[in-house]
C-alpha cells in the first residue's frame, strides 16, 4: 500500500473535531455495570473452545512524581512499601484468572503499563514476571511481544538487562520533550542523557524494539524548541515514535490545573508543530502508521500494516490480532471473545474484590452483532486505511451498500474534500485524510449518531 500523507492545514481545521482514539469500538463510553462476573466467565469459556492465544495486561498504578500534563490513571506516592501489598492482590487475579483458561493457551503478548511499572524493585520485577509464569504458558521470544513502558528515570543498564533477562523483548520509554523550560513547566525533568543511556542500553541487550513518546502543545513549546527536540531523537533513531496531542483539561485532570494556561501554545502554533513534526519524521524515513504512532519501515508495525495485518485495541497499535485480552490490577481493561470488561479504579476496591476471591470487574459491555461489524470496519480503516466491500460481505454476510447506506453518504462529503475515494469496491484513505482517519471512522460509530454530545479528545 502507498504510505505517505499530506498536511492540508484548512482540513485539519475544517475537521478538526472530537472524537474517540478507537482502541476499542463501542469505546469505554458505553460500558455499563450490568456486565457481570458470570458474563466475562461465560466469554473466557468461549474463548476457551476456540483457542484463541492470550495477550496479558498489567497495571502498574504507582509515579513517585506527578506529571502535570498526566491523564493516566496512578497513585502518587514516595512510599515504595505501597507496592508489595498491590502486587500480592495482583497474584491471587492472577490465579483467579488463570483458573478460568483452559486448554493450551499461549501467551503470545505482554504489557506493563502505568503509572510507572519500573516504580517496583527489581526484586518484585523478577517476582511478578516468574508468577506469571507460574500460570500461564508463553510463546517463545521469537513469537512473542512482551514489553514494558520505562520511565528512563527510574531504570539505568542493570534495570534494562534485568529486564531482558526475564523476558522482555520490547520498551517504550516517555521522553515528552528535552527542553529545560519544558521540562520544569510539567514537572518531569529528564536529562537527555538518562534517555539515551536507557535506549543505548536496550539495543545492547537485544530489546527488538525500542519506542519514544513525545507530547506536543506543552508550556514554551514552539516550532524551533520541539524542531531540537526532534533532531535529536531522529540522530538516534529509535524504532518507533508516539508524538501525542496534549489535551489541557483540567477539569478532568487535576495534575493539570497546575499548568498555567497562558504558557501553552496556540493552537495555530501546535498546529505548526505537528506539520513540522511530519516533515522532519518522514524525511528521516519514518513511516505514518496513524493517529499518532510513527515507525522503521522495516519495524513490525510497519510490515504489518503493509501486509494488512496490523490491529489495534487497548495497548494501541498490535501484530497480534487474534488474542483475547485480560487485564490484570487497577483499572485495566480486557477484551475476551465478544466483551470488553474493566477493573475497578480504586485501590480498597480492588483489594476488597480480590480478598473475597472475586474477581475485580465493575463494569463491561457483550457486542452485538452489529457492534462487532463496526468494529471491524474502523479497525480496518483505522489500520490500513482502506477497506475491501467484498471482504466485509463475506465476513458478516450483508450487502455493504444497503448496510451502511447513510454511512456511504455521509462519506461523499469527505470525498469531495480529497479526504478518501469510494467506489464499488471499497474506500481508499488518500494522503490528505490520514491524519483525519478518526473522522472518516466515526461516520460508522453508530453510537455518536445516538449520543452525538459524548466528550472526547480533538482528533488533532
């Protein structure tokens, strides 16, 4: 497939909208309390009977400081004795999780993520890695993706090689911005060169890929200020790069309201950010994935999306596509057979479930037909922005054109404006509507057509 993308700033503006990242469709907005224990035990044996492999996620909800810019679910504390006890209930889900899988189920992916899973002792590392081990089987390190998101200010070369050790072939690793100004502004001051000794660690130690986030529209950033930031990163080449939107809510995140709004860029300068952005990337050879990812052409991510089977789901963008998903501690969310399911977000709660022997879910939503259909459809576009009429009508046996009628029309509108071209066959995402992939993607959410005032982030 061709893989480039244009930035057409009066369409990003004319679109310039909200809506949701789809790492799931229905998104996290309509999962209801009504699901059940005996609702995600009734998906896990379906799972069961076909088999699927296994992808595991562990919430890791400890920072020993706060990002003023963070919107992710954490604990704030310096109290590194806070850990063993979470760990302990993580264990026994463990248990209680592994209990519910029959059959030769494989692992074939990992994730921790947080807050900061490299909060934890090296010891409870090793701890958590073996016991999950304990209970579930493993693909081998060829097949396998398991990684890690590394705070760089909390791991050198011992953490990294222990972490290989143990079996982590991939990390990620926050970055933001190296500006100083920056830097003090959200309150994560990284150096450089504590960036740079983590990632020259990881390849040393064989780590298969190795991945930076960056966040635009921060306090002080300008073109000149994110430009250096960039340059430096492209000199080391990581194999994968996430530049993020930062969405300023602070309403909704308290961290936030510690940011002084006067600071932030406007929005015609983070605007100007981001298409220098990708100038600078695909001029260094990076390859567009989507929304915000950027890799290698020769990285898995890259291959997969070239060869159609790239995925996406709650870790972001994926190789393995057929796995069911558990979620493990806080907050995390899973995604068995046909169901999504979440952890409760609170530490008591969640030791309250686990000392009962219950599983922790609060909430959680069974797709209906309809719902899996869509979701197909914006997987596709949103992975390998195309999508084949043929394939869909083979799949979910319906006639697409009737199906999705109101949709197909809502989408002449976006070819008019160059965003895609549709014909009989199918609808091929042009260069100047990738960065807008969430908008063509909603017109097939059935839900923002019933509740079209839902919140979200700008798709930009």
């Amino acid at each position: 497939m061709q893989q480039s993308i244009e930035f057409d700033l009066e369409l990003i503006r004319k679109y310039d909208r909200s809506g949701p990242r789809y790492t799931s469709y229905p998104t996290a907005v309509q999962f209801t309390d009504s699901f059940s224990a005996a609702d995600y035990r009734a998906a896990m044996a379906r799972g069961n009977a076909a088999g699927r492999p296994l992808s595991l996620y562990f919430h890791i909800p400890f920072c020993d400081t706060i990002c003023f810019y963070c919107a992710c679910n954490k604990v704030a504390t310096k109290d590194r004795g806070k850990a063993q006890p979470y760990l302990d209930q993580v264990y026994r889900e463990l248990e209680l999780q592994a209990a519910l899988v029959e059959g030769e189920r494989v692992v074939e992916q990992l994730h921790w993520g947080g807050g900061t899973p490299t909060f934890i002792s090296h010891d409870q590392m090793r701890e958590l890695m073996a016991k999950t081990r304990q209970h579930f089987a493993f693909a081998d390190d060829e097949q396998g993706e398991y990684s890690i998101e590394i705070d760089p200010r909390e791991a050198d070369a011992a953490t990294i090689a222990m972490l290989r050790e143990i079996g982590f072939n991939r990390i990620s690793m926050g970055v933001q911005d190296f500006d100083d100004q920056v830097q003090k502004a959200v309150n994560r001051i990284q150096t450089e060169r504590e960036t740079l000794e983590v990632l020259e660690a990881a390849r040393a130690q064989g780590f298969r890929s190795v991945s930076l986030d960056l966040i635009y529209g921060l306090p002080h950033q300008t073109v000149e200020s994110f430009g250096r930031t960039l340059d430096r990163v492209i000199e080391v080449g990581p194999d994968r790069l996430s530049v993020f939107n930062y969405a300023h809510l602070p309403k909704l995140f308290s961290p936030q309201r510690r940011i002084n709004e006067a600071d932030l860029p406007l929005p015609q300068v983070k605007l100007d950010i981001l298409q220098a952005t990708l100038h600078k990337l695909t001029a260094a050879g990076y390859v567009y994935i989507g929304m915000d990812h950027f890799a290698r052409p020769e990285d898995e991510l890259a291959v997969a999306q070239r060869e159609r089977t790239l995925y996406r789901n709650f870790q972001g963008y994926s190789t393995h596509a057929n796995c069911d998903l558990i979620g493990l501690g806080i907050t995390s969310i899973g995604m068995v057979d046909n169901t999504y399911s979440q952890n409760v977000k609170t530490l008591d709660e969640y030791c309250d479930r686990i000392s009962a022997d219950r599983l922790p879910l609060f909430r959680g939503l069974s797709l209906t037909r309809d719902d899996e259909l869509r979701r197909d459809v914006i997987t596709k576009l949103i992975c390998h922005f195309e999508l084949n009429f043929a394939e869909i009508e083979t799949a979910w046996q319906i006639d697409f054109a009737s199906y999705f009628s109101r949709e197909l029309g809502e989408l002449r509108d976006m070819e008019q404006d160059g965003l895609l071209s549709l014909d009989p066959q199918g609808i091929r995402v042009l260069p100047a509507g990738r960065f807008l992939i969430r908008n063509i993607c909603m017109s097939f959410d059935a839900y923002l057509q019933q509740k079209p005032g839902q919140s979200f982030s700008k798709v930009i």
